[in-house]
C-alpha cells in the first residue's frame, strides 16, 4: 500500500478520533462574573430614626387658680416674656399654709435648676475654648503640611458643635431663671401685711422665643399648680434620635459623619453629637428582645434645605463607621473562606484562578482589599463560586 493510500485511510480515522475526543471533553463551566474596581468605600450604620426639638420647653401654672381662655394656637410664634395666659385667684383659700410651704420648696428646687444650668454654661464654656484652641493648632500645622485638610475640617466642625451647646445651655439657663421669677411672683399675695389674698392677676410669660408646639389648655378654667399650659421651641434647632444595636454603638463615637434621607426632600448631612451610655431593651418586629442604645444627630446641611422638616418626622440614618477613599473593591459574593484566610476566583484565559486575599473591610454590598492582593482594578471575579469550582477549571461567563 503506497503512501498516498496510507494517507487517504489515516485523515478520516484521525477525524473520527478527534471528534470523539472533542465530544467527551468536558464543556466549561458557567459562573457569573463580576468586575473588580477602584472606588470609595464606606461601611455604614444604618437605621430609622426621628426628629425631634433640641429644647422643648412646657409652660404650666406657678400656682392653682382660674386660667383665662387661651389665645394662642400652634403654629404662633412668640417672643419671651411674651405673655402667654393669665391666671386669677380661684377663692380667698388659694394661699393657705401649706400650699405657700409647697411653694417655697419649689423656689428652692427651682434654684437649683439655675445653677445647675449656670454650670453646663461654664463647662460649655471651657468646651468650647478648648475647641477653638484645637482648632487653631490644627490649622496652623495644616499650613505646615503635619496634618490632613480632613482633620481641619473635623476640628471646624467640632467647634461648630461646642457653640450650639453653648447657645442651648444658655437658652436654659434663661428658662430656668424665668421660671424661677414665675415661682416667686405667685407667691407674692401671701406675703401681704394682713395675709389677706389680693385678687390681681399673675401674667404667665414666655420664657424663650420660638413657636407654640402644642397647646395644652386652651378653655378657661381651675387648674392645680404645675399644669402644663403650652409646650414651647424652636423649629429650626433640630436634631435626630435613632435607636442602633448595641453591637453596632460600639463602633460609634461623636463627630462620625451621617446621611439623612428618606424624609421627603433632598439628602442631609449630620454628625454625631452623643451616643447615650446607657441601653434599654427593645422588642423587635419579630418578637426578639433587643438591647439598643440612643444616638443624637446634629444636622449639619444649611437650614433652608430642610426648613420643611419638622418635629417627629421620620428619617432615614446612615451613620459611616469607616470609609476609604481609594480602595480595591469587588463583591462580597466573590469572597468565601480559605483555610485562615479569604479567598476568590479570578477569570483569566478562560480558567478560575484561586488567588487569596487580604480584606481590609466589608459591608453589605462591596469589600475592600488590601494593595498587594494581586488584583487589578479591571479583573473579572467569579460570584457565587459554585461549591465544585476547582483551581484552573474552564469556565465561561453566563450571558
């Protein structure tokens, strides 16, 4: 048989043997895949929380007597000593023995209150001096080039913090004085030379400016001493209350940064001013008992972005616990275990290569990598690896 015959038999037999052997060869393997990128990366608390007034103030009766029907309504505004009711003596007993005995001890409670809120101006005071001193220092070692434009800023706004607390521990202070002046004005009638009562009436005045929130008492009539009559503030000084998880508190600590959203008008920033030391139990939609703890938000946007925002409005709160600039990112569905370690598939040539990585942080949708990690910032990674995903296997993208 010549060599050209050999030829003719051999080609189909070689045909045939490679189709069987393309025909039992096993087809690759198809994942979903998923682009690796360099980003910002933020880990983030998040949770509902509320509005709520940062002073609320409530305007009662000095003393047991007639009030006159009230004129105001919610909504007013009112500047202090803004008359806000006026009270008659209800009969010649008004001022027996031991209601000006009940009264005295509450000038005496009362007084404390004064000074106890001259002392939250001092220490606010002292706060803020300190602030203004950092604030100083940093700005000067920023001109050096020591410290971060991001530090100054923090330090900006720290200061910007102490100053709101020492606006509130005056506003106060200014209360707390006022209501003393209420306390002693009523009991003036029982101090007449005759112990006869007179029949002059006692004007309740506002002690701050802002606007009626809720009118207690609006029809005349005789009410005890300590009767809430109106409740007072100011709309514009807000701030947000929400309630994390105890576990989640312990990352937080004041001047993080926040985002407000969910209320109905644009996204809002903040920061925490206070994070309660004390937790209470909660029991959660599903009946699991919670313990939970209180943090406090300042709204740090200008005020006309949020001037439609009110008192016990619902918010959306996303308090950033850490954040990275410029960090190698790719989804936390790439990532699963590896021994001690983390690990993932990457798409190369048409094969998942097993490469492991160091993971700086994760949240519920990206984790962040380490440099080094061996990745580039366009490399496709396999997402839901399948339980039998092998190290070189042939795999190809789901379309």
């Amino acid at each position: 048989m010549n060599t050209k015959k050999k030829l003719l038999i051999a080609a189909p037999v070689l045909l045939l043997a490679g189709l069987v052997v393309w025909a039992f060869m096993p087809s690759p393997q198809l994942v979903e895949v998923a682009q690796a990128r360099q980003g910002r990366f933020e880990r983030a608390v998040q949770e509902d929380g509320k509005t709520r007034l940062r002073d609320r103030y409530v305007v009662s009766m000095p003393l047991a007597g007639r009030v006159q029907r009230l004129t105001l309504r919610q909504g007013d505004s009112v500047k202090r000593e803004a008359i806000i009711a006026t009270v008659l003596p209800a009969n010649p007993s008004l001022l027996d023995e031991r209601t000006r005995l009940e009264q005295r001890e509450r000038i005496g409670s009362v007084e404390a209150s004064v000074a106890r809120a001259q002392a939250n101006i001092e220490r606010a005071n002292a706060a803020l001096a300190k602030a203004v001193a950092d604030t100083r220092r940093t700005e000067s070692l920023a001109q050096q080039g020591f410290v971060s434009p991001t530090q100054v800023e923090s330090e900006r706004l720290n200061q910007r913090l102490r100053e709101k607390e020492l606006e509130a521990a005056r506003r106060e202070a200014d209360a707390m004085r006022h209501e003393l002046a209420q306390v002693r004005i009523a009991l003036q009638p029982s101090r007449g030379a005759t112990g006869a009562m007179t029949s002059a009436p006692w004007l309740v005045r506002a002690p701050v400016d802002g606007k009626v929130l809720k009118v207690v008492q609006q029809s005349e009539g005789v009410l005890p001493a300590g009767t809430p009559l109106v409740e007072l503030g100011d709309p514009a000084a807000l701030e947000v209350v929400v309630d994390v998880l105890t576990e989640d508190a312990a990352q937080l600590r004041p001047g993080l940064p926040v985002r407000l959203h969910g209320w109905g008008g644009p996204e809002l920033a903040g920061v925490v001013r206070l994070v309660e030391p004390a937790a209470f139990t909660k029991v959660s939609a599903l009946g699991v008992e919670e313990q939970r703890v209180y943090a406090v938000i300042d709204i740090t946007s200008p005020q006309p972005q949020w001037a439609t925002l009110g008192d016990g409005f619902r918010v959306e709160v996303s308090i950033v616990v850490q954040s990275l600039d410029r960090a190698l990112l790719v989804p936390v569905s790439a990532l699963f275990p590896q021994g001690d370690r983390v690990a993932l598939f990457v798409l190369q040539d048409g094969r998942a290569h097993l490469r492991t990585v160091q993971l700086l942080a994760r949240n519920g949708q990206d984790a962040a990598l380490a440099e080094g990690s061996g990745l580039s910032a366009d490399a496709q990674v396999v997402i839901y690896p399948p339980p039998g995903l092998k190290d070189g296997a042939r795999v190809a993208p789901r379309q």
